[in-house]
C-alpha cells in the first residue's frame, strides 16, 4: 500500500508546536508564524483563507445596518443578473409557462397576466416579434385599454366600449360571496354582459336579416336554408329567459303575422325539430301563450310524412308544403344521431295536444335502435338506412357529429319520461361502459381525459367540439341518481373542453382538435388546418353551466367568462351580430365566415347567461330537460 501524499489528507496540526521550543520576541513570532505558513500545502492554506474569509462574511452579514445595504446591491445585482439571462428566459418562456399553466383560473389579475402568454405560444409570439407585431405585452395592454381591432374589416368592440365604461362608472358593488373559505368579489356585471351581447347580435339580425334563417353579419345581408326564421324561432326562449321583453315583443309579432309553414321547402327533419318544434314549445311553456303551440302543433305535423318509410326509420329531408319526405339525394341513410335527437320535441307534443301519433312514431325508432345489431359495446355507428332499418358504414365510432346526441337523448329521454323507460338508461349506461371502454384516453403532457375515436378497431385521438356537451350529459345523469363516477368524469372532460379554448391563440376552441399522446409532446392539443374554424358553438358553455350548477365550483363560471370575452374580442361585428370564424389559431386576422348561427342566439347565450345566473330556480334541472338546442322542456309529472 502506498504511503498517502502530502495532497492526500488535511492535517491542521502546525509543525513546530509541542516541540518544547519557545520564542516570546515579535520578530521569532513573526518569522515563525511564517515559516510555519510556508510549511503548509497550498490546499491547506487555502482552506484556511477560505475559513477565515467565511467567518468575515458572516461576521459583516449579521450587522443589521451593513445587511439593509447589501440588500440594495443585491436588487441591482438580481436586476443586471435578469438583463444577462434575458434571452435564455425569452426561449424557454413559453415551454416554462406550458408546464406551469394551471389548469383552474387563478384571480383575475394573475389571469390577465397569464393571458397574454397564453395567446402566444411559442411559434407566434415569435412570429409576432419577428415582424414587429402585436406583442404579448401589448396584447395585454390593449385588452385594457382599447378593444384590438384585428382585421382589415375594423370589428371594434363598441358594445364591450359602452360596457367597460358603465361598468368602471357604477363599480358594480357585487356583495362579497363566500366559498370554499375564499371571499369572491363579481368584477363585473357579468349577466348583463351576456344580455349586452344578445342585444348587439340582435341589432344585427334586425337591421339585416330580419324574418330570415341567419345573419351574415360582414356583408350586412342573410342567408336561407329553411326560409322559415330559424333565428329568429330558435332565439324566442332566449329572449324571454334574458327578460329582454321588448326584443321578445317584436318576434313574436313576427310570428303571429309572418310566420307561416305552408311553404314548398325541403327542411331537415332535425334541425327544423330541435330548432323550430323545440324552439316554440319551451316558448309556450314559459309564456303560456298558445300562438306558440298551434304553431309547434303546425310545424310537428308537417314534419310526420318523414316517417313514412319501409323501415319506419325517418327520411332526413321533409317537403312541409308537399307533405312529402324523402333522403338525400346521394344515399337512402339517415345519420344515426338525426333519427335518435328529435324524441323529446315528438313526445312533448303529443302530451300537449293528447295526440299520441308523434310520440308513438319517433318512440318506434328508438325501440329499432334498441335491438340493432353493429353496436359495439353500447355505442352506435354513425349511419342507419331507411330502407333495411339496419346501420351502415359499421365500425366507426364517435361520440361527436352523426352520434352525439344520440347518447343525450338517451339519458334526457328517461329523465324526461319520469325514470321509467329503463331500456333508455340502460342503454345509456351501457354505451357509457364502451365509452369508457373504447374511447377515452389521456394525453401528453398534461394528462387531459379526452374521448377519441374507433375506426375498425383502430383508436384516433381526434375529438370534435361537439363531444363536449359530454361533461354536461354526465353531470345531468350524476344529479339524476346516477353513479358519482359520472361526476367525476364530468369533471375531467370538462377540463379538456376548456383547455381546447385556452390553448388556441385566439381562446377559442377550434371545431376538431387531435390530442396528443406521445410522451414528451410540447402540447396537448394539435389542429389540423381544415379544422381551425369555430362556428360559435355551445357545447363547451353547455356543460359549464351544467357543472356550475351541480358543484358551485366558480371556476367553471371564470371559465366561461373568458370564454365571452373571446368571442367578443375576435367575433363581434361592430355593426351588429357576430360572426362564426376560420382560424382560431390567428388573433391577428382570425378570418370571419359572414354567419352567424341561429344556435349562437339559441343555445350559446342562453347557457351563457344561465351559467352567471345566481337563480338555481331559474329553469331548475329538477323540472326542466333541455333539448339539444338548448331549449327547455318539462320533466313530466310522476303520475303520468
Ligand atoms: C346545435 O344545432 C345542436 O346543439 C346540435 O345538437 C349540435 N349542433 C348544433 C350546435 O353545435
């Protein structure tokens, strides 16, 4: 073993002492204090040094008057320090915001701050610095201060304008709400915001579409599909449920002296049942006046030729001049959630009017679907013919367009029905197992429950903004009885309808996104360009309002605030009306589409203004059912 160098080991020990000898002149002292330190090894004097330049420090630090002065220098320090690093932090900002985003909203002010990161990841915000465009900073700045003016077509907010100067005027002094340990305070007058914005869609619908299907609020013009005032019908509950009596007043003028069904036009069997049937039912039921019945009563017998077909399963197109029905054009099918989406609206007025015809015929079509065989573990393909009554297209399944409120209608049904048709719920519960099953995955990296699709056994994580009337579905079902674990799936894909908002540039959500599931993926969500237009829908709204209501859980309501305040900022038009958009991705010119959907009246704002409404009698989900157009129909009475 080799003996250990002098660099092995540390010894204090000084050479010298203990040898007996002793020297009390200063000079020995001096001379011999440094021959020993020229004994030492470096390592050895450094240790030393360092000891004693510790001691030193510590000594100065814990004298108060020297710690206020070094605390200064270090502020300055931190701040040169920041200068240094500020290029790496600007290239790992957005990745560091990405994992830091939460998932719940923090207070306003923390979320405004965030906000800005949020509208730019990092593909463009650094594409904005690039061309000396719009900054995060400067995003954040105008929000406060002017509304952005985004396109070449100026959409400046003036309604919002009007709306932030009344609001700082009054101050609305919302009283403190307590929860959870939190005391909450309103900013903002938030139902009368969403009044605001009905009122502006309005205006629009008014000066230039009025009596017709929709606005195209950019050309100032209209569009037809039924010729019949689908927005106009679809928005008459609304108006009454917002109390915008005037507003109310004139459409219903409209539809005692303009309205008339006797029309040689083709509609389609669902969307004239959801929108007008549904539209002018919930109507009567909240105002009680039977112009509204004789007229749903019109429309809903027109629309029974539909269901003259070999296989009992409805045509998609009704002629309700003619009386006749038929399928489109280039296939004898009709979409499975078309068939299975107009029971409540049939039943309802066959209770009203005692007529038994409508319920039996759309009852029959369930019962069919009920025994068909090509489901796969409860859920159904997204086709059926009219002819064999049997599905097509088998082994694709989805929880989003062609399927989707085939599940609600299921759930909505039973509750409607008093929780007596147990076919229904089972059913139900069912497709949920295969949902569960087949379609419900997490992605990367945020681990966000999303429910894909299935292609002949092949999984795509692709959702449609459609599935999420989902969470509001599950948590209905969880209110009803049904298992708690439907609540808590609510939950969880409520969050990922929000975060398909949060993460678009604009805040808003695109119509189909693809989740991501490799590990290590930068985000969640990846829009294909085809997909990145949003059409003002309502199903995220939806299920806020269903969660808000059910948990009180206010984040649910900051969520759908911010929601508001998006489509007011990238799809309101300032002459009036708002308009459905291509590309969620750009804040900068997100592309109007010139429409303006009746179900944006119909269903987006009345969920909207539900949600911020602090009345839980205020169509209480233990007496009213809506229909999948957001219309309110009653749960039948027990002894029925
Ligand atoms: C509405 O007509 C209904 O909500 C329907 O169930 C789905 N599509 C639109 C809204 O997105």
């Amino acid at each position: 073993m080799n003996p250990p160098s002098r660099t092995d080991f540390v010894s204090l020990t000084l050479t010298g002492q203990g040898s007996g000898i002793y020297n009390n002149s200063k000079q020995w002292r001096r001379q011999s204090c440094w021959r020993k330190w020229k004994l030492l090894s470096r390592l050895q004097r450094n240790l030393i040094l360092f000891t004693v330049a510790l001691m030193l420090v510590c000594g100065i630090a814990t004298n108060p008057s020297v710690t206020e002065h070094f605390r200064g220098l270090a502020v300055v320090a931190k701040e040169e320090g920041d200068h240094a690093l500020k290029p790496v932090i600007h290239e790992v900002q957005p990745e560091l915001d990405k994992l830091n985003r939460p998932l719940v909203p923090e207070s306003p002010s923390e979320k405004q701050k965030r906000a800005a990161h949020k509208r730019g990841p990092p593909g463009l915000q650094n594409r904005l610095q690039k061309k000396g465009n719009v900054s995060d900073t400067q995003v954040e700045k105008e929000e406060g201060e002017k509304p952005l003016v985004n396109w070449r077509v100026a959409m400046i907010d003036q309604a919002t304008e009007r709306r932030t100067a009344k609001e700082a005027a009054n101050k609305v002094d919302v009283p403190e709400v307590e929860q959870e340990g939190h005391s909450h305070k309103e900013p903002v007058d938030r139902l009368e915001a969403v009044r605001d914005a009905f009122r502006h869609a309005w205006k629009g619908y008014k000066e230039f579409a009025w009596g017709k299907d929709e606005l195209r609020p950019m050309s100032k013009s209209y569009g037809e599909w039924f010729g019949l005032g689908l927005t106009l019908i679809d928005a008459l509950d609304t108006m009454w449920i917002l109390n915008l009596k005037k507003e109310f007043e004139e459409a219903k003028t409209w539809v005692s002296t303009e309205l008339s069904f006797d029309k040689d036009v083709d509609v389609n069997l669902f969307e004239s049942t959801i929108r007008i049937l549904g539209g002018l039912l919930s109507t009567y039921h909240l105002t009680g006046d039977t112009l509204f019945l004789d007229k749903a009563k019109d429309i809903g017998t027109r629309l029974m030729p539909a269901f003259n077909t070999p296989s009992k399963i409805p045509y998609s197109d009704v002629n309700i001049g003619k009386g006749t029905a038929h399928p489109p054009r280039w296939t004898s099918d009709s979409t499975v959630a078309e068939v299975t989406s107009i029971q409540l609206e049939f039943r309802e007025l066959s209770r009203l009017t005692q007529d038994t015809r409508y319920q039996a015929a759309v009852d029959e079509v369930m019962q069919k679907v009920h025994k068909l065989e090509g489901k796969q573990d409860g859920l159904v393909p997204m086709f059926i013919n009219t002819n064999s009554g049997q599905f097509t297209h088998l082994g694709m399944f989805t929880l989003g367009a062609r399927a989707d409120s085939y599940y609600e209608y299921l759930l909505k049904q039973w509750i409607q029905g008093g929780k007596k048709e147990t076919a229904l719920l089972e059913d139900y519960l069912q497709a949920l197992e295969g949902v569960k099953k087949n379609l419900l995955k997490k992605s990367s990296p945020n681990r966000l429950t999303f429910v894909g699709e299935l292609s002949h056994g092949r999984f795509s994580p692709k959702m449609d903004h459609l599935v999420c009337f989902l969470p509001g579905t599950l948590a209905l079902g969880a209110h009803h009885g049904l298992p708690a674990e439907h609540m808590e799936l609510a939950k969880q894909l409520m969050e990922t309808c929000f975060q398909m908002y949060a993460q678009m540039e604009t805040g808003l959500s695109p119509e189909i996104v693809h989740f991501n599931m490799h590990e290590g993926s930068i985000g969640d969500v990846d829009v294909k360009l085809a997909d990145r237009h949003n059409l003002l829908r309502p199903e995220t709204v939806e299920s806020l309002f269903y969660l808000y209501r059910f948990t009180k859980d206010r984040k649910y309501r900051d969520w759908g605030w911010e929601i508001l305040q998006n489509f007011n900022k990238y799809t309101k038009v300032s002459t009036g009306g708002y308009t459905s958009i291509n590309n969620v991705r750009d804040p900068e010119y997100p592309s109007p589409r010139d429409k303006m959907e009746s179900f944006f009246l119909g269903e987006t704002l009345k969920y909207f203004y539900l949600l911020f409404s602090d009345d839980p009698e205020l169509l209480s989900l233990d007496k009213y059912v809506f229909n999948t157009e957001a219309h309110p129909l009653p749960i039948w009475p027990t002894a029925q």
